[in-house]
C-alpha cells in the first residue's frame, strides 16, 4: 500500500523553499551588477538555516534520503522559478528530466517498511 512519510517530505521542501528564496535572490543581484552586491548578505545568513533544519531532519530519515529529498525538490522548484519568474527556457529532454525527478520524489517519500 503507498503511504507518504510527510515530515520528511516537508523538511525536503522547508529546506528546498530557502533555496528558492536565496537563489532567487542572488539571481536578482547578478542581473542588476554590483549595484547591489551589498544585498549578498541576505541570501547568506538565509541560506545558513540549512545546516540546522537538516540536523533537525535526521531525526525523521537517514541522510541518504533527506539529502535526496531536500536535492531533487529544490532542483524542480528552483527550475520553475528560473522558467516561471526569470523567463529562462529549457529544452524537450531537460523537460523530461524534470519530469522523473518528480516521480523520484514520489518514490522517496514514500514508506516501504524499513524502519526509517
């Protein structure tokens, strides 16, 4: 029977939302130039969050599956950030790639009896 595991689905995705909003950040600094370089600071102390959120994690899953988690949720949604609110562009075969990754995130999210 499939069963979701949520609570490491969710650090996956608390983790993956941070960097969204730190890469989404720098994007914006590098296309306005160093006119805002100053603003770095943000994405920076934002971004050191991660360390304690996934010492946190552990708790609930074993490296191997929050750091995949965590990795292919934030490659999808970083991705449509970059294609939804940057206007960047992505082929047919990366779009197939885009595609599984969200099925590995199905499939690692779910349980399958081993104890974690």
């Amino acid at each position: 029977m499939w069963k979701v595991d949520w609570i490491p689905l969710g650090f996956g995705l608390l983790m993956a939302g941070i960097d969204v909003i730190t890469f989404g950040l720098i994007k914006t600094i590098s296309l306005d130039g160093t006119r805002m370089i100053r603003w770095m600071v943000l994405p920076t102390l934002f971004y050191a969050l991660q360390p304690w959120l996934f010492l946190q994690s552990l708790k609930f899953e074993t490296l191997v599956i929050t750091n995949l988690l965590w990795d292919v949720l934030s490659d999808v949604l970083v991705t449509i950030m970059g294609l939804v609110y940057f206007g960047e562009k992505i082929g047919f075969y990366k779009r197939i790639g885009v595609v599984l990754s969200l099925i590995s995130v199905f499939l690692l999210a779910a349980t399958d009896g081993d104890g974690l």
